[in-house]
C-alpha cells in the first residue's frame, strides 16, 4: 500500500508539474504585425523591448545596416534561423515574426525592415508574467552582435 501511495503522490505532483510549464507557454499575441509602419507597442511590464517604444525601459536601438536592405534583411533570417532558441513563425518581405524558447517560457520577437532608415526595428515582448530580468533586451542585444559581426565580414 506504501508503494501504490508513493506512485499516485509522484503521478499528481508530474501532472501539475506538467500543467505549470504548459502555462508557461501562454497564448501568442492576438494582433501582431505591422500596423500603419509600426509594431505593436510594448505593455506597461517591463518584460517588452522595442525600438519604435517612446518610453526609454522598452527603448532599444533598431539594427542598422549600410548595405542592401534585402541583403540586410536576408542576413538577420539566416542568423535567426541559425539559432536554437528562435522558430521563424512568419516571413513577408519586410517582417519576420519569430518565437524565442527558454527553459521554461516562450516569447514573441518581430522585426520590421524599414528601407529608407536603412534599419530593422525589434521587438521583443514575453507572453506571460510581470518581469523577464532582462531576457528580451539581452537576447536582441546578442542578435544585434551577430548581425553587426555577419554585416562587417561582407
């Protein structure tokens, strides 16, 4: 009987175990894109970076390029694709919308190619929760070494 008590206390604590991580996941935005030249704006938590943000804790600085747009463009889906943390969810000439997976969380990444700036805004927000402890501004600042390092090597 101790043994059959063991198992069924192992059984529930996985599947609430397993319930937790699942919410972890959350829903993806309902709306994301472009909307009249923009992304959508950061929440008030600051667990969202973007470069078209007006406030500065979700300001970040877009990638810049001096290249080709579409080469530009080019060169940030190939270092996206390359990584083991991001799934390309959608591709259009001039945005990409991606997921970045952590251990535990998935968030919501956008880029916007804005050919006259000669720039591609970012946008990182998490699904769930309150703070991120600066995943997103660190994961677009990694991508932005990347893509600077890649563009400088051409």
């Amino acid at each position: 009987m101790n043994y059959l008590k063991r198992v069924l206390v192992k059984v529930i604590f996985m599947g609430i175990l397993a319930s937790f991580f699942a919410a972890c996941a959350g829903e993806r935005p309902k709306n994301p894109g472009v909307n009249n030249g923009m992304l959508l704006p950061c929440p008030s938590s600051p667990n969202c970076v973007s470069s078209q943000a007006t406030e500065e804790r979700h300001r970040i600085a877009p990638l810049s390029f001096s290249t080709d747009p579409d080469s530009a463009f080019l060169l940030l889906r190939q270092i996206l694709s390359s990584r083991k943390d991001t799934k390309i969810m959608a591709v259009e000439a001039d945005y990409l919308r991606v997921e970045f997976h952590t251990t535990f969380f998935t968030d919501d990444g956008e880029f916007l190619l804005d050919r006259n700036a000669k720039a591609i805004h970012v946008r990182s927000a998490s699904r769930i929760g309150y703070s991120d402890f600066g995943k997103n501004r660190s994961r677009m600042e990694e991508i932005r070494r990347h893509f600077e390092a890649a563009a400088n090597k051409r």
